[in-house]
C-alpha cells in the first residue's frame, strides 16, 4: 500500500501547472488524475507518474483497468 501521505501530495505531472493534477485512488492500485483522465498504475507499492505510462490508460474505463497493474518494461 501506499503511504497515504505521499499519496496527498502526488500530482498528475501533465496537469499539474496548468489545472492542479488532483489525483484520486482507485482499486487500491491506480491513480486517476481528475482533470485529464490519465490513469498511473501502483507497481509494487510503487506509483509510477510518467506521463507516458498515464498515456496508455487514458481512454480506459475505470471498471476496465486491470488488478493489479502489468509490468511496466
């Protein structure tokens, strides 16, 4: 699990500037970023905020995201 604290301060790195980048947790393994949709798996207890890897998930329903995350290679 995450420590709740560093999941108060993480922020979606492509919004963070322009729109605050709220993100919120989701099926205890996904961070949801509330203003773009992007969606950063949990890895390992690892949250992985590259804008690339938020890329990937974007169009993804939420019910749709997998559990847990695959690998990131």
């Amino acid at each position: 699990m995450v420590n709740p604290e560093l999941l108060e301060i993480l922020r979606c790195p492509a919004c963070v500037r322009t729109t605050g980048g709220e993100l919120v947790l989701e099926r205890d393994t996904w961070l949801v970023c509330q203003d773009c949709h992007r969606k950063y798996p949990i890895v390992d207890d690892i949250p992985v905020m590259l804008i690339d890897e938020g890329d990937k998930w974007i169009e993804s329903r939420v019910e749709d995201l997998p559990v847990p995350p695959p690998p990131i290679s």
